[in-house]
C-alpha cells in the first residue's frame, strides 16, 4: 500500500487506518461524528496527499486541456482554478476535475481522485495534443484546512489572507523554503482551502497547522468524516454519483459543459443526450420513517415499482437525520415528493428535499 | 484496550454475546464489537415472536459510516425487544454489555450453546485483532 507524506504523524494522533484506492489513508481519529461537527464547528485538517496531480504545460497545454475537458479552460487568467469534467468518448465521464491555472496558456495543475490516477495518466497521455505532460503525484503532498476558523488558522501559518480571495483561486508562494500553491477550494461547504506542498516539507505543515491551531480547536480529520460533510453539501463523489457511464447533466453538472465555447472529447454524444431531454435526474432526500439509505438501494414510488436508485447515503451528523443522494425518474425530482427507499426488504418512507441538505454559510 | 468480557456468557465469533438464564438467552454485541464500530445511529431489531436461527442474521446495528449484521447466537423465538435501543441508539455504545441489550430469546435447544465460545476464547479471539 502506498503511504502519503503524513503516514507518521497520523499514527502518532492515533488515527484509524485503511486502505483507500491504494492508499493506506486515516479512516477516522478520535470519532467520525466529532470530527465532522469540528469541521462545521471550528476548523479541521484533511490529509489529501493521495490525490494525483497532473501538470500540463507547453505551447500546447491550453489545446489539450480544452480537448480533455468540459469547462472552457481559455477564461481561466493566472491564479484562478476551476471545476471540470475529463469526458469520455460516448459522453460517460472518465474523472471530476480542479484545473488551476499557473501561467495562462502554457501552464497548469490538474488534481484528479486518487482513484483515478493511474487511468487519468493513460487518458492524458492517450489524448495529448502535443502538450508536455508530467505526473506530478508523488511531488505534491496536499492537506485540506476547513471550518469557521480556517482562514484564521491558513493566515497564522503562512500569512496568506485567505479571507480576502474568493472561491477557487489560488496563490504560490514559498513557505519555510517549500514550494506551495494555496487554493480556495474545499470539499466541505465551509470556509478554508487547500495546500499543495512538496511531499518533504508536508509534514512540517501539517504539523504548523496543528501547533497554531490549539486554541482554535483544529483536529485531523478522516475520510469518514471528509465523506458525510461532502455528502451533507451534496457534492459528487467519483464512484457515487459519477462513473464512466454517466450522463453528466443528469448529475446536475451542466454547468461546467461548455459545448458552445469548445470542441472536446465524447462532445457529440454529450449534447445529444442534453438535447434528448432528461429522463433521470439526481435528488437529496431524507427518510420520513426509520432507516439510513446506502449506496446501490432501490428508490421506489409509493406504489413500490422502482425509479431509481441510491449513489450515496448516510446519518447525517450536523443535521442527526439520515439522508440520501440518488438518481430517480425525473418526474418524481420536485421538492416534497414523496418516495421510499427499500432498506432490507422495508420500504422506508422518505421525502425529496432541498439540497446542500445544510444551509450554507 | 481491556474490554469487560463477562466470565458467565457466551460468545460468536462475530462479537455477539449471550447470557443464558434457564431456557432464556439475553443476546447483545460485546465492547470490541462497539468500539469497531463507532458511534452508533441506529438499531434495527426484529419483532416480538419471529423466529431466528443460529448464526444467521437476526437484525443490524449502524454507525454513520457501515451496516453491520447482528448474528443469532442461538435458535429460538424471540420474546422480549429492547425497544428503547430505537429510540437512544448511542446508548449500547455506552453499555453494550447490560443495558444494551438486544433480544431476549426462547432457545429451542440447549445444545446449540456448544457452538459458542466461552470467555477464555472469546479474548483470544480479539487479542489476535
């Protein structure tokens, strides 16, 4: 299994480990539900070295990016990030995305799921338009600072005033000697952002982090906890929500397709199905009766005939309800509708919501 | 970590524990099975008078993040829930071993105790964990 930069310290705050995509990564540390409310409550720590990052650059690194991808890479200005999509070819989606821009035109970093690493490599290389392609992976260590006191926490540490950028920007600066790229970015709903370091200096702020943020209450936080928050926002998970299958717009990720602006990978086949109407679309809901939704249960109407099924399901902590994401028919999507989840053989009353199933802040 | 393994009862080898009075069986999860778990969110138990079978699934426990099954230490009936678990699921993780109990079942045969561990195996068990 292969070890991030953190590996140590995250036995030595006593973390539960497992493997994850390859990865032996902390599952939780002192308890899911704590972790979780510390991040909604004050601010929390996220190893996320193991996911991948692929630097592109070159004069052709803005061409093979608008190729490889569904957002229109061409309005990102230096220091910006954007969210995106790498299509495949029958319009299914091979990976979700963070493209930040270093230098318009001939330079940027793309974080890909650790999941995916390896097949996104392949993609990237398979697809290049003449760009100079470099897994960047194993440079970077990555940590996550979330939470009410994050900006607070990011400013102590390395000065940078995260309170003053907006969401998905980003700034390089050199820390302690370290190369370092901060983002405003997150996977939790809250406040904060997240680092890219070189793996050797990682744990030298990871622990800063930990150290300048005693009186703020930090806490490392684990993958359990990282996936009820996303849950509660209802973010996609690669895995979940999204795989080689999907029809994009169903997701609710239209927004980041650009078909006006570019040609890309899997275009054709992806407007078609936008321009076929939607047939399925992916909704929050909540349990009426007792029961918590995992993924790959069956939705049902209250006639019990099938109309969907669950990509991600949970006990909600901040909210203490069990809450779900799942693609159903389309017309069973309007807020209030009522459904049910087979839960071992029960149908389980539940209710289409309003999602992020927290309000944001 | 020391768990309060009790002497009297009887144990699965997926941490249930029985305790039995007569042909009575009180049936709960042991301290390692909920620390493994973690925080507990919910119980689903099954009905007064339904059936259960040796070692097969009788009902499941939850924590935020997994289902696991609970697993019949013995065959029988069951005649008595603890229904207040449904309401204060965090509360077996309190005191898994006495009031975080689950069933109490009508064993139909005492023989069927001879598949169980007794507590000297039971921690072998988990000290190989």
């Amino acid at each position: 299994m292969k070890k991030t930069p953190l590996h140590q310290n995250h036995l030595n705050h006593k973390a539960k480990m497992v493997e994850f995509a390859g990865w032996e990564m902390p599952i939780q540390y002192v308890g899911l539900k704590e972790e979780h409310l510390n991040v909604r409550n004050h601010v929390g720590l996220f190893d996320v070295s193991h996911m991948g990052e692929i630097r592109v650059q070159g004069p052709s690194a803005l061409k093979t990016l608008q190729w490889l991808t569904t957002n229109n890479v061409e309005i990102l200005e230096n220091g910006q990030a954007q969210y995106s999509l790498l299509p495949n070819a029958e319009g299914g989606l091979v990976d979700d995305i963070i493209v930040y821009c270093l230098e318009k035109n001939q330079d940027y970093l793309v974080c890909v799921n650790a999941s995916n690493e390896e097949k996104d490599w392949q993609h990237f290389q398979k697809n290049n338009q003449g760009a100079w392609l470099t897994n960047e992976s194993a440079h970077w260590g990555q940590i996550a600072v979330q939470g009410p006191q994050a900006f607070e926490l990011i400013q102590r540490v390395t000065g940078i005033e995260a309170s003053q950028m907006k969401p998905f920007q980003t700034k390089s600066i050199t820390w302690l000697g370290a190369q370092m790229i901060f983002a405003s970015t997150g996977y939790t709903g809250e406040k904060g952002g997240e680092f890219f370091i070189e793996a050797a200096s990682t744990g030298k702020l990871w622990e800063a982090l930990i150290e300048k943020g005693q009186n703020l209450n930090v806490m490392p936080i684990g993958l359990g906890a990282r996936d009820t928050l996303r849950t509660e926002m209802k973010y996609s998970l690669y895995g979940h929500e999204i795989n080689e299958t999907s029809n994009p717009y169903e997701a609710g990720l239209g927004w980041v397709i650009k078909p006006q602006a570019k040609d890309f990978i899997g275009k054709t086949p992806i407007v078609a199905r936008k321009d076929a109407g939607l047939t399925r679309s992916l909704i929050g809901f909540k349990t009426i009766e007792r029961g918590i939704p995992r993924q790959d249960y069956t939705l049902h109407d209250l006639e019990g005939r099938q109309i969907g099924y669950v990509t991600s399901g949970t006990h909600s902590p901040s909210l203490d309800a069990a809450i779900g994401i799942g693609y159903v028919e389309s017309r069973f999507s309007n807020l209030g509708t009522e459904i049910a989840v087979d839960i071992r053989g029960k149908k389980i009353k539940s209710v289409v919501c309003k999602t992020p199933f927290l309000n944001q802040k | 970590m020391a768990f309060h393994i009790p002497e009297d009862y009887y144990y699965t080898k997926e941490h249930e524990w029985a305790q039995v009075d007569e042909n009575i069986v009180t049936v709960g999860i042991t301290e390692f099975a909920q620390t493994q778990l973690g925080e507990v969110v919910y119980v689903d138990l099954p009905e007064e008078g339904q059936k259960v079978t040796q070692g097969t699934s009788f009902g499941v426990v939850e924590s935020v993040k997994a289902v696991s099954d609970l697993y019949c230490p013995v065959s029988g009936t069951v005649i008595e829930v603890n229904t207040a678990l449904m309401d204060d699921p965090a509360s077996l993780n309190d005191d898994p071993i006495n009031n975080g109990w689950l069933v109490r079942i009508e064993m139909d045969s005492e023989k069927e105790l001879a598949n169980l561990m007794r507590a000297p195996d039971y921690k072998k068990l988990i000290a190989d964990k």
